[in-house]
C-alpha cells in the first residue's frame, strides 16, 4: 500500500532542468486547470529558494479577490511567512528566502501546500459574494413590500412543512403564503422544489414557492426548466433587481401590488 501510495503522488510530478535551477510541475491543479508549479533557483553560493510560476496571485485577483484588503494582505502576508515567503510585487511572483540545498524536499513540499491553500483566497470571495446576493436580494424586498405585508425569515412555513426553511416568507391578508429561496446554489433550488411538492400532494396546504436566482448561469439549465415548471415563478436578479423583486411582489399580494 505504502508503494501505491508514494506513486500516486511522485508519478506525475515533472522535473525539468532550466538555466536558473529546476523548474518542477505537480499532480495538483489550480481552478483554472493549470498545474502546481514552481521553480528551485540555485545561487553561486550553494543555496537555494523556491518561486511560484508567477500565476498564483494573478489567477485570484482575475477570479476577483482583492488582496488590497487589509484583512486579506494580512491573510496573504501570514500564510505565505509560514514557509518564509513574500510576494514580490515588482515581478508578480512568490518567492522563499534562500536555503541549504538539503532541506529541499521538505521546504518544497510545504510550499506546494500553502500554494494549494490559496485557493482559500478564493473561496472565501464566493462566499462573499453569495452572502452579498442575499442581502441585496432581501433588503429589496423588504423595502419593496413594506408594511404591506408580514415577513418571516429563517423560520419554516410551519409545523408541518419544517424540513426545509425558506429565506423569507410574505405573509399578507387573504393570500397564501410566500417562501423565496434565494437560489443561488442548486442545493436551494432543489429545496424550492422539494417545499412545493410537499405542500401540494402531502400536506395539502395552498403556499405560492418562488426560487429567486442571482444571475441566468446560476444552476444548470435542466434544473431551471424544472424548477420554472413547478414553482410559482423563477426570476433572475443581478441586471434586473427591481423587476425580479416586482415579479415577487406581485405573487405575494395579487392585485394589491
């Protein structure tokens, strides 16, 4: 096992020479499918450091993370002090402070993890971006509903309907309620769905479901169709806020919108 193992992880890894060292390609591979890869430069003195292919922090602020932050150049500058590393502004590129050639494996194994956890970078910026449609999302619709009707949010429709919890709920006079899933993940979606049905053939209890998404890409297309036939409407948000929220408006209070 041990052997299967070592080659699972030595196979794939290229070592090429170059005139300034070694230039080294892993196993791993970044979002945009690039492989991990770095480059060893010897110096004349017999030691050596370690540098990025110069793509890293490029790939991420492309992806829309923004290191000008203080929160993430202090996140930036922690993670990469971990294996003695700075940004270098001047080329694009992360460097390591210089070292004995001997402790190269386990110097380069531990840049190739901090290099694997940048991506946290990244996935922390799509969390971001995701909480900010829900707020968006929900402080348009609160504004746009008023005092009009009562809305609920984080709470199930009701006892018998609590597998599944709504973003909000509009609940105005002698309508049905109002569940908005904020469907910017199929997960949700299917959760709009999932409620629909459960009301209507299990519990028999009359609930308008709609799946709010952020942008047309947001789920798969074959989701979507399902979704727009079962739920009360699918509408899209970012490039059409006010008419999304409208649309919403309209289903929870009929022609007191």
């Amino acid at each position: 096992m041990k052997t299967e193992l070592c080659q699972a992880f030595c196979n794939d890894i290229t070592v090429t020479e170059v005139p300034a060292g070694l230039a080294v390609s892993t196993a791993f591979r970044r979002d945009d499918g690039d492989r991990v890869s770095f480059y060893v430069i010897e110096s004349e003195d017999g030691t050596v450091r370690l540098e990025d292919d110069g793509a890293t922090i490029q790939q991420l602020e492309a992806a829309g993370v923004d290191f000008e932050t203080d929160t993430r150049r202090r996140g930036l500058e922690s993670l990469l002090s971990s294996v003695h590393a700075h940004f270098d502004q001047m080329d694009g590129t992360i460097k390591t402070e210089s070292f004995l050639e001997s402790e190269l494996p386990a110097r380069a194994l531990a840049f190739v993890g901090v290099m694997i956890r940048m991506n946290d970078f990244l996935l922390l910026t799509q969390e971001k971006v995701a909480s900010t449609f829900k707020e968006d999302a929900a402080q348009a619709i609160r504004a746009e509903i008023g005092n009009r009707a009562k809305i609920r949010e984080g709470e199930a429709i009701g006892p018998r309907l609590s597998e599944v919890t709504p973003d909000m709920i509009v609940e105005a006079d002698g309508r049905p309620p109002v569940a908005i899933f904020f469907g910017n993940a199929a997960g949700r979606v299917h959760d709009a769905i999932f409620l629909h049905q459960t009301a209507m053939y299990e519990v028999k209890q009359d609930v308008s479901v709609v799946a709010l998404l952020e942008q047309d890409n947001s789920i798969p297309p074959d989701l979507r169709r399902r979704a727009s036939n079962r739920l009360a409407t699918v509408p899209v948000f970012r490039q059409d806020e006010g008419a999304a929220v409208a649309r919403i408006t309209r289903e929870a209070l009929g022609n007191a919108a």
